[in-house]
C-alpha cells in the first residue's frame, strides 16, 4: 500500500514537475475521501536549494524519510547538475527494497546515473531521448510514451506527461475511481490518449541533403498534392525505377514511400495547426487522396487522430 512519499529535490529543480508531486501526493485532500500520505521533501543535507525558477524552498528532511519511503520520487533539475552521491546510494537502496521509484521528465538521467535504468524499460521528455540512450545505452528508451512502468521504476515524459504518470500510480494502488475522482478535481483528464510524438515540434518540410536527387525533391515538396509513382520519378530523374530507389535510400535513408508519406504528414501537421480547411480538404492538399488514408498514416506517425491533433494543437485568436 503506497503511505509514505519522499520527492528528492537539488540546485536546480524545475518547480513545476515538483509541484505535480505535490499536487497529486503532498496535498490534503483527506476531507473528501483521498487517501492521506506521509509527503516530505527532502534535500541530501536538508538544508535549502535553489530552483530554475529563481527561487529557493526548504526541504523538510534530510535523505532520512527516503529510507523507508513507499514511493521515491524524482522531478527534474537543470540540465549537467551535480548529483550527490548519497542521492545515487539512497536510490539504489530504495529500488532494492522494491519501493516505487518515480522520475518526472529529466529526472530519469538521475536514476540512470544509479544504474537503475540498465536493462529496464523508461522514458523522458521527447527532446532528451536520443541524449538518455546515448548516456545509458542498456537502457530500453521509449521515444513515444507518456510515461513507462517496468516493474517498481516508473518514469514519464516531458513537464505535463508527470500528472500522467502519478495518476497511474494513484489508479494502481487505489483504483479507478479514486483516480478518476482525483483527476477531476485537479481538472485534467483522468487518461490522455496517444504518445508524446504528437508533441514533437513539426519543422516545415524540407528538402534533405540529396545531391543527386535534389531536383526531384524541390519538385515533390512543391507538389505533394500529386499522385506520383517511383516509375514517374524515376523518369523525371532519368534513371531506371531500381537505379533509382537505389539511389534514393542512399541519399535519404529510406523509401520514396516512406518519405512522401513522411512529408505528407508533416504538411498535413501544419494546415491542421494554422489554417481552418476541413480535414478532407487537407488530405487532398497534402496528397493523401481521402480522410481514409490520412487518418492511417497520420495516426502511425503522429499518435493521435487528425481531428484529436487539431483540437489539442490549433491556434486560436485570442479573445477581444
């Protein structure tokens, strides 16, 4: 049963992915049927620390209630700060007890940095990805997820994606209704359908580096309305259709069809973000043909529905 939990906090602490935990653990809510937990800070000397907002805040406690905490938790800091050793040791132990040990965001380079990632499934913020295999490479990064759970490690996303990853954890323990019920009175949707990919920032598309094929290219990026065939392009790069796949996988790293339809789901991004065209006036902009087949491919690629991606993502007018 989840009683006990110690958030660990250092110079640099991002406010917001801290004030989840507090939100979602370190809150009385006890009046109106929540369970109640034992929630205290705590900093490896106790004393105060510095967050990347500009303020300080005073821990509780020392590294003492992380002993025998039932959920360890870690938000995230400021990117190259230095983790204290007995931070690394008191995780370690904890996650040898079998306790709940939890990141918000970056806070999962802290638990790599424990060795508590080697071997295990997790995740963190979609810009940090690449950067978290990279630096734990016998870790199973997840470029997609919200948040993962591998057994007692529970890691999340980016900032927002932590409530996600607490409220799992309150629907585990204390089950849905309770979760559910929590959710509402925070007002955040008590689940969040898709993955972060529909959060990654979306360039305009460009052409790729592709001295050869460049011209094919420019001309695709300016017609990806057209219904084109690699016989086609091939043509209109005076080569044989299998020279010409060839060459292309060569210079770009994939498909013809892989990356049209990459593009197309890029250009489709945009016109659902910035301009008020149907949904099937965009998928004949961007080349899909009919809603059918753009809601496939955008689905794969992106996480979400078209229509759930424009409603989470448009721009608005501000109100007058």
């Amino acid at each position: 049963m989840l009683r006990n939990v110690a958030v660990i906090v250092s110079d640099g602490v991002a406010a917001f992915e801290l004030g989840v935990l507090c939100e979602v653990f370190g809150t009385d809510r006890t009046d109106d049927g929540f369970p109640s937990y034992r929630f205290d800070v705590c900093s490896s000397d106790g004393k105060p620390v510095s967050t990347r907002s500009g303020f300080q805040i005073s821990p509780a406690a020392d590294l003492t209630p992380v002993e025998t905490a039932d959920l360890v938790a870690v938000p995230a800091h400021r990117e190259g700060f230095l983790i204290p050793p007995d931070v690394l040791d008191v995780l370690r132990r904890a996650d040898a007890r079998g306790a709940y040990v939890m990141s918000v965001c970056s806070g999962s380079f802290v638990l790599g940095e424990a060795g508590l990632l080697d071997g295990r499934e997790c995740t963190t913020h979609w810009r940090h990805v690449d950067q978290l295999q990279e630096r734990f490479p016998k870790a199973r990064v997840h470029c997609d997820s919200l948040y993962v759970q591998d057994g007692n490690l529970l890691t999340s996303a980016g900032t927002a994606a932590g409530i996600d990853a607490a409220l799992h954890l309150v629907r585990q323990e204390h089950g849905s209704a309770l979760a559910t019920k929590l959710a509402r009175r925070m007002v955040v949707p008590p689940h969040r359908d898709g993955g972060q990919r529909q959060y990654v920032e979306a360039p305009m598309p460009k052409t790729p580096e592709a001295p050869t094929l460049e011209p094919v290219l420019t001309w695709l990026m300016t017609h990806l309305d057209r219904s084109v065939t690699v016989d086609e392009l091939a043509t209109r790069a005076h080569m044989a259709p299998r020279t010409f796949a060839r060459r292309f996988r060569a210079e770009t790293g994939t498909t013809p069809h892989d990356w049209l339809t990459n593009q197309r789901v890029l250009l489709a991004r945009r016109l659902l973000e910035d301009t008020d065209l149907g949904v099937e006036a965009i998928a004949t902009r961007a080349g899909f043909g009919d809603t059918a087949t753009m809601r496939h491919h955008f689905t794969r690629r992106v996480g979400a529905t078209p229509q759930a991606y424009r409603t989470t993502f448009r721009e608005r007018e501000p109100a007058s």
